[in-house]
C-alpha cells in the first residue's frame, strides 16, 4: 500500500510531506519522494531505501514550494531505483500514484509516436505524459485531467501538481483510497487520516470514480460522471500511533474496500508487469523440477487459499499437492519425502500448529517456504523461504484481505511452478499473469454489488442454517463463505462441493434454507446448474454468485442472482472473495454483532 502526500500549504511543505511519510512507513515502501512547486516550474527530490535518505538530499538540496505532492512506493513496474521512484514528471505536471495502470502498454506506445519521451519503467510516468499532452493541446489543468481519467483502465489513486498553479491540487480515486483534509487556508490529501492527523481532522474521504480539485479555499468533488458532488467532512479521530477506520463502520468494511490496492501490490511484487511474466523477488532454494509433492499447511481461512493454491498447483504444474490443517499434520506424523516442498500461510506468521508443523517439515528435510503477512515473524523467520503479502495491518479478526493477498501469492508461485516444470509455455504464462494482473480492477467492480448484498443480508440474518455450493476452486470458496458467516454473525453455515450435495446435505434442504451457489461460467457450470436445479426442486432459496454468462445460461429461478465481472476463470476465487466476505459482514451487522472481535475469537492463535 504505497502513501499519497499532498499539501496546498501557506509555507514551505516539502518537511511536512516527509513527516506525514513517515506516519504511512507501516505500509511498507522502497523508495520515496516529493515534488514542490519552485517559483514557475516543479522540481523534485526522489532517493532509493528510505525516508531519511530522502530526508538527506532534501538536507543537502531544500524545497522551499508551498505546494507539494509526496509519495513512498512498492515497486510495482520497474526495479527501486531512483528513477523509478515517485513523483513522476513530464511538460507542466508532476503526479504520485498507488495501483496499477492495466493499459499503460498502449499508452505508452501512443504517447511515444506523439513525441513523448520516458525516463523510467513505471506505468506512473504513462499518467503524467497523458495529462501533458492534453496541456499541451491548451487544456487547462482540470480540463486535461478530466480527459485522461476515463482512459486509465485499472485500480488507482492519483495526485497532480501543475507548473505556473502554486493554487491547485488534483486527486483521483478508482479503486485505491484517498483522504481530503480541510485546513485553515491549508488543503490535504492523503492515503488515509493517519497522514493527515498533525494537520487537521477535518475530513472527507473520495469514494469510488471521484476526482477532486483543491485550493487553498476547499475542495470540489466530481463525481466519475463529471458531475459536482458534496462528500460528508467528518472528524477523523486518527493519529499517528493508530490504524483508522476511515469513513468505515468497521475495521473489516475497511479492510473489504482495502483489497483492490492490496492484492494489486501484492501481485506486483511477485510479476513483471512490463512483460507480463512472474519475477519472483527471492531466488529459491530448490527447482521445481525436483520436487514430486507439495505439502501445503495452514489453520482457517489460511487453509482455505492453501485449498484453492491445491487446483492452481495441480492444473498448472501439474504436482501433486496435499492441503492439511495444521492441527492435524502435526500430530499425524505424515509420511514426507525428503527434499519435496512444504508450504505454510498464516496471516499473522505466529499460529502455533502452524509453527508446529513448520519444525516437523524441517525435521524430515523438506524445503520450507512460508507466506505470511508479517515478516518479522517466527514462522517468517524459521522458514527457509519467505512470500511476504503485502495486505498492510489486517485489524478484523475475521480475515479478508489476507486471504486474498495469500492467494495472489500462491497464484504466482503456482505460475513459476509451471513455468519451471516445463507445463507452461511463454503464452500460457503471459496469459495468467494478464489475467492476475485484472484482478484489483474486477475486485473493485465486485465492491459496487454492497448495496444489494446488504439488503440480501436482512434476509440471511433471519436464517438459523445456510449452505455454500461451488466446485473446483469455488469449493473452498464456499468453505470460506460458510467459515466467515459462522464467526461474526453466528449463522450456522455449512459449505460443501457441489457434487457433494446429493451425498446426505441435500437432506436439509427446505423453504427455510438459503443455498449461497459460487458458480462463474466455467467447465464445471453445468453440472453446478444441475445441482442448483436439485435445490430448486425442494425449496430452497438459491443465492447465484455467478458472471454474466452464467446468469443468461442458468436454467433455475434464484432468490437473488448477483452478477460479477467477465474474468480468467481460473482466478474467480480472488473475486468472488467480496461478495462472499460482504455478505457474511452485512449479516453479522443487521444482527448486531461485535464484527471486529467476534466472541471466543482471537486474531492470532499462539496456543493450541
């Protein structure tokens, strides 16, 4: 989750912007940058590693504009080097960016015809020579921002300064959060109230399509249509020693609406976005092409993206691969094979079975390769490897984005898996990782179906007992939609394979239950259609998670049909994740529970 910076101040910001940096560090970043307005044209400090390296350039060189944009950056497209790092810069704008421009190939290739020259590796610098190139044309600074929006294609947030406007600040939100704060004379911007916290706690958070224009006098949102929209100013009650709710009921809303910048971090340590391969940023410590099984172990939800990696590793690596909780692999004293690969996921790198059966792998010589969220972990630190997600702080007990983030993870590894054991062509290779590298953009059209989840969610919360259905990877899927309305709304829930349900569970079914069937239009839909049809047949009150498609080719009535985003059928579970974790979260509220710290629940499970 890289920071946003920007201030309209009445005095020099660029200390200012640093400082407010900093309060944004837990997210983690490798490189960092500010850019002020200097008189009549923008200049800018940009150093590699972190913010004191910044801060000893700006020691050496100072800033004295009184408006200024500043950023820390994930590398995403290029390595972290100083000419990758933000702001970036062409004729008459400077810009900071968190996301991914999913089209700046084509861009970049229209814009070099039309004169542009590029001088560095990132999608970034594709926004600032689009935005010059319509000033150039004699647009104004907000008209030409106006004109490039709605030709970025992916999930992003944006912040502009302008050459000859020391009075004018542009932010944009699609799909990554940004915060405006209102200051005596003063205006803000930022990736969230943490940054702003010295400044002001006057704030209004841009939702989804939005784009603002500040001066020093306020702020006037625009809504994706143009049009002039008022966005609620709230007292932040965040500061620098504390993760804020934003504008968010809870901190699991939050963390749902985090996932499209998330997963898009994530996904961009472990690509190339350039050439569309996976680059992994560790070199491993064995060849995929030895390794005869793979072992995967986790506890919960974390079991649940190790489930899904099972179809991934399997139908593109073509390895066998064991999914166990951790609980029980420890105590079963599994027969393993020396040399073979052991996978551990774990949000918090502290779960105790987990940790347990990391030491018996070890014992038995396997390679060990963990992905967890936080790094410094013991999980982190015993194994032999290290996938780090890049998920930020998860608050919520009840795990969203670090289950998504783990499943970009282990989509990539399943990828080079492939790739290295010769089951993935060049093509086949280029096509998945354009297919992950949709992802945040589908993720964020996913989050605007809330408002009909939540009105769903009324009903469910009158239920005593609902089932999941999906097959292949939506059957763990469904595990996890049935395993997220158990703990926070506490719903009975059971999820199942679809193939499954004439085996005992279709027993229950009657007028009363509600069947939640997670089925994108894919190779198995039909014979999901065709156990939907069972359900319809007794009663039940079929819930359709499924795409387009699917919602046309489905031959049975449904309660309610909500219809995703066309997408790579493999990755569905990325997706599907929102409207699963929303449901379960807008139950859990019509029925008044604690969201966050569900009963008898804790985030991190240190004992057994």
């Amino acid at each position: 989750m890289c920071g946003i910076v920007g201030i309209l101040g009445r005095g020099p910001v660029a200390d200012q912007i640093v400082d407010s940096l900093k309060r944004l560090e837990y997210r983690g970043y490798d490189s960092a940058g500010v850019a002020t307005l200097e008189g009549a044209h923008i200049d800018r400090r940009r150093a590699e590693g972190k913010l004191k390296n910044l801060e000893a350039k700006l020691g050496k060189s100072p800033l004295a504009g009184h408006i200024g944009i500043g950023h820390t950056r994930w590398a995403t497209h290029g390595k972290p080097t100083e000419a990758n790092a933000h702001p970036h810069a062409a004729e008459g704008v400077a810009v900071v960016h968190n996301g991914i421009i999913e089209n700046f190939r084509e861009l970049r290739l229209e814009l070099e015809k039309s004169g542009a020259k590029f001088a560095s590796e990132t999608d970034t610098e594709v926004v600032a020579h689009l935005v010059s190139f319509y000033l150039q044309k004699g647009a104004s600074p907000v008209d030409a921002v106006k004109q490039a929006l709605p030709r970025l294609r992916g999930a992003f947030a944006l912040a502009f300064v302008f050459k000859d406007h020391d009075n004018l600040m542009i932010g944009a939100r699609k799909g990554s959060p940004l915060a405006v704060g209102y200051g005596d004379g003063e205006m803000y911007l930022g990736s969230d109230a943490i940054a702003l916290a010295p400044f002001t706690d006057n704030i209004s958070y841009l939702e989804d399509g939005d784009w603002v224009v500040l001066t020093r006098k306020g702020a006037e949102i625009h809504d994706e249509q143009g049009a002039v929209v008022k966005r609620d100013v709230m007292k932040s009650g965040a500061s620098s020693f504390m993760v804020d709710k934003a504008n968010y009921r809870h901190f699991m809303a939050k963390e749902i609406h985090e996932q499209p910048e998330v997963v898009g971090h994530t996904l961009t340590r472990y690509v190339d976005m350039a050439t569309e391969r996976v680059a992994l940023p560790m070199k491993l410590p064995f060849d995929f092409k030895d390794i005869q099984r793979i072992s995967i172990t986790a506890c919960g939800t974390a079991s649940y993206a190790g489930f899904v990696a099972k179809y991934w590793f399997e139908r593109f690596a073509r390895v066998p691969v064991e999914v166990d909780v951790a609980s029980e692999f420890r105590y079963r004293e599994a027969p393993v094979r020396k040399g073979d690969l052991a996978i551990f996921i774990s949000q918090s790198g502290e779960t105790a079975d987990t940790l347990a059966a990391l030491r018996y792998a070890k014992e038995q010589g396997m390679h060990t390769l963990a992905v967890v969220n936080v790094t410094t972990s013991t999980i982190a630190r015993e194994s032999e490897t290290v996938m780090p997600t890049l998920a930020g702080p998860e608050i919520g007990v009840a795990s969203t984005k670090a289950f998504t983030c783990q499943l970009m993870a282990l989509a990539t590894l399943a990828i080079a898996a492939g790739k290295a054991r010769g089951e993935l062509s060049d093509a086949d290779e280029a096509r998945l990782v354009h297919g992950l590298v949709k992802i945040p953009r589908l993720m964020t059209d996913a989050l605007t179906h809330e408002a009909a989840i939540e009105k769903l969610a009324r009903d469910i919360a009158k239920s005593k007992d609902v089932l999941y259905l999906g097959r292949g990877t939506s059957y763990p899927l469904a595990l996890e939609g049935a395993l997220k309305l158990k703990e926070i709304s506490y719903i009975h829930a059971e999820g199942y394979a679809a193939g499954e349900l004439k085996h005992g569970p279709i027993a229950l079914i009657d007028e009363t239950m509600p069947v939640v069937v997670i089925a994108p239009y894919d190779r198995v839909f039909e014979k999901t259609v065709s156990n939907m049809q069972e359900v319809a047949a007794r009663g039940g009150n079929i819930i359709l998670m499924t795409d387009a498609k699917g919602a046309e080719e489905a031959t049975v009535d449904s309660m309610v049909t909500i219809v995703m985003p066309d997408m790579d059928a493999a990755f569905t579970p990325l997706v599907y994740a929102i409207p699963v974790q929303l449901l379960a979260y807008h139950t859990a509220v019509v029925m008044g529970t604690d969201v966050d710290q569900p009963r008898n629940l804790a985030k991190s499970v240190t004992v057994e």
